[in-house]
C-alpha cells in the first residue's frame, strides 16, 4: 500500500495509471500522483513551488499548529530531520501514507498512524517556520529581522503557550489530516525535537480572495475582508515575501506572527449591537465600513470612530502598512469561572515584523476599543524558509 493515492483511488479522479502501476490483491498500486495535475482537482495543494504553501494559499477550513523544543544542538540532526520532515510532508500533502505506510510489517510499528488512510488530503499544506530560540541553540545566524517581539501593553502571555524553536502550520478542510500531519511529525521528530505547544483552529478568520464569503470570527463580524488578496502579487511582494535583503535562504519566504488572543465573550455579548460596530468600524451584518453601505466599498478612516479597529489597523493609518492574515477561530473548553476559552489564534505573514505586526500591534494596543474585549495570552514569532524545491528539503540552504 506503499505508494498508493489514497485520493485517486477513493475518488476515481485522475485514472490515468502512470507506467509501473500493478494490481495485487484486489488493490491498485497507481503512480504517485504529478502535485500539478492534482491540483487542478481542487483538492491537492503542491506541496514545491517558490514559497511554501500554507501562506498565499486559499483559506483551508482547519488548523492545527505545534510549536517544538529541539533536543538537540546539533545542525546535522536537524537538518536530517528537516529532511525527514519534508519527505513526510510531501506524502502527506499528496493523500499518500508517510514512510511504508499505515499497514507495513505486521512485527513493526506502522510509519504511519492510519487514521487518515480513507480520507483525502482535503487541501492539507504543511508549513515550516523556525524561531530565534532555534537559531541560538544550533549557533546559527538568525536572519536580520527575526528578533524576540517586543512587549505590548495589556498582554499576559502564557509560556507554556508561546515560542519554540520550530514550528508547523498544518491546514486542510478535515481537522483529521491536520492532527494527522501534526501527529506523524512529532512522531517523526523522537529524539531531536519535543513537542511544546499546540493549537487547533476552525472557521477561518480570514479570507483569501473575493470569490470567497468573508468568514465571521466568534464575535460575529466578518473577518478578513480587506485582508491581502492571494492573487495580488504585487501587494505580496512588497509587503509579504522576504526579496533580495537576505538571506539567501530566505528568498521567497516570509514572517509569520502567531498571537492566542482570548475573546471576553461574555462581555461582548453583553455589548449593545451598535457599540460593538462603533468598536470594529464596520457593520455586523453586511460588514460594510462606516460611511458605506456594502461589505467591500472602501475604507475612509475619518468616517470612523477614532478608536475603532479598523481604522487603526487600516493602511491609511499605518503609512500603508500591510500583513496578510491567516487566522482561525479557537474554542478550548473554559476556564474556573465557566468562561469560554475561545478566541482568535491570530496568524500574519510579513516580510519584515518591525515594519508589518510590531508597529501595527503597537498602535492597537495604546488605543484599540477592541482591547476591552480581547486579550493576547500566547505569542510566537517564526522566520519561514522559502519554498521547497523536488530533491531539496525545508531551509535546506540554511545548513550548506
Ligand atoms: C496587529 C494586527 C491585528 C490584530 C492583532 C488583530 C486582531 C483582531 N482583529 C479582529 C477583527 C477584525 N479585524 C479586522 C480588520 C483588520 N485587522 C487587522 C489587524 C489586526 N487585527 C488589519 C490590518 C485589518 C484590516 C484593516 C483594513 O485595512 O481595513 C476586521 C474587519 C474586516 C477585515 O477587513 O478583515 C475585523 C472584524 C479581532 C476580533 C481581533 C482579535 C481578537
Ligand atoms: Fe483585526
């Protein structure tokens, strides 16, 4: 069962058997799927490409995120489990099983786990981003722009939720192949990395496009309207994708910042509807902008409320400062008091933190009437290599 496609094989789609495919056992061995070709199904995601996918990639409906502690110093072992990683990775992405498979030898523990082995990858993209703690314990040259984030006012961060030295992004449309790709990473990662935090996210707090309905976040408001487009390559080159500044193995990839921010729902739903619109700046049920009357009409910040979020989080207010959002919604059972433990984990991409989130967030933090209702409470900041291409592995020329 080594190399069949679970995807074709369950759906039918893609019958064109590549040479060397057999029948045994009442099962057809087909070639491993062309990432190309499969995509245009809609249900692959390439995994190689000059970015990684998972980034300017459409909004998939699941997340699960892991934050790892390297066990070791050594940048050979990482490498070799990079490597590892990668190979995993571009099984998985392709609806193939990891390694030899779920059903290997019957005296072995399988290579893979198998809850995924009738399922298809439902667009799973698996993205990689390493930490500065990452580069001081391998004693490597961490690249310019990725330094520890400042503090922000009113934040109370949680350790045990925050940092790590790797960490994986991992979405799709079914929250079994992401806690699958997850789970057969850390599995992958015994003796050279640790799992530290995870996090599993839903009903995607963000757009990608405008062909897409805008998601609502659990505040009810949609979310992600005046996001970066995915097809805008020239907003993603000047405000996403890391150019020639360097390093070289950062060509093409990008910063990611993950905030957990706890939503005080209980208060929120205590809040009059139009107070809660007086504090995004947009309507709830159309999600247009104040002094508009349709979802996408433009955003003129001075018919705002002066401390609305999204006239301080607008371009207009941030020098024309932009990040592409990536967030999902959270909902983590409740606290002591009966409180949901639900909230936004907050994903954005940059080119550069100190001129993407760090001034944003500085902004949002002094003056943003959402603050009554939110609360940062994890925080993680990652350097993503760019892409990945066939024969080489994830941050590759990192080690070279
Ligand atoms: C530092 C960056 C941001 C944080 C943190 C953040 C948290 C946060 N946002 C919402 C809800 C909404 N945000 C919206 C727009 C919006 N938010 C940011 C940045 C951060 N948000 C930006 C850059 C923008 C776009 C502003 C613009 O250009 O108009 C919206 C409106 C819809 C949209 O455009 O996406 C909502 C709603 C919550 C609930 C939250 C923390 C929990
Ligand atoms: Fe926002």
């Amino acid at each position: 069962m080594t190399d069949l496609s679970r995807r074709r094989l369950l759906t039918g789609a893609g019958l064109a058997v590549g040479a060397g495919a057999a029948t045994g056992a009442g099962l057809v061995r087909f070639a491993p799927p062309e990432p190309a070709a499969a995509a245009a199904s809609g249900e692959l995601i390439p995994f190689y490409g000059p970015h990684q996918s998972g980034i300017a990639t459409p909004v998939q409906e699941r997340l699960q995120f892991a934050a790892f502690d390297l066990s070791t110093a050594s940048p050979a072992r990482v490498a070799a489990l990079l490597k590892v990683w990668t190979a995993a990775a571009v099984r998985m992405t392709a609806a193939q099983e990891v390694g030899r498979g779920a059903t290997g030898r019957a005296t072995a523990p399988p290579d893979d786990s198998g809850e995924t082995l009738d399922l298809d990858a439902s667009r799973l993209t698996v993205t990689v981003g390493f930490g500065p703690s990452f580069f001081t314990r391998l004693n490597l040259r961490a690249p310019g722009p990725l330094k520890e984030l400042p503090a922000f006012p009113g934040e109370r961060l949680d350790p045990a939720r925050s940092g790590g030295d790797i960490c994986v992004q991992a979405c799709a449309d079914d929250p079994q192949v992401t806690v699958h790709a997850v789970r057969n990473l850390t599995r992958l990662a015994a003796g050279t990395a640790t799992l530290r935090w995870s996090q599993s996210g839903f009903g995607r707090a963000a757009s990608s496009s405008r062909s897409e309905k805008t998601p609502r976040n659990l505040m009810g408001f949609k979310d992600g309207t005046n996001n970066i487009a995915i097809h805008d390559r020239d907003k993603l080159a000047r405000h996403v994708w890391v150019g020639d500044e360097g390093p070289e193995w950062m060509y093409g990839g990008s910063y990611m910042v993950t905030r957990r921010i706890r939503m005080h729902l209980d208060l929120w739903d205590r809040t009059p509807l139009r107070q809660q619109e007086d504090t995004i700046g947009r309507t709830k049920r159309e999600g247009a902008p104040y002094g508009g009357d349709e979802e996408f009409d433009p955003v003129r910040i001075h018919a705002l409320p002066p401390r609305s979020h999204v006239r301080l989080a607008h371009p207009d207010s941030n020098d024309g400062r932009r990040i592409l959002r990536r967030g999902y919604s959270y909902s983590d059972g409740n606290d002591s008091r009966g409180r949901l433990d639900a909230g936004l984990f907050f994903i954005a991409y940059q080119r550069d933190p100190e001129t993407g989130f760090i001034p944003l967030q500085r902004q949002l933090a002094a003056r943003d009437a959402l603050n009554r209702y939110i609360q940062h409470v994890g925080s993680g900041v990652w350097a993503c290599p760019g892409g990945v291409r066939r024969g080489s592995f994830w941050g590759e020329a990192l080690f070279s």
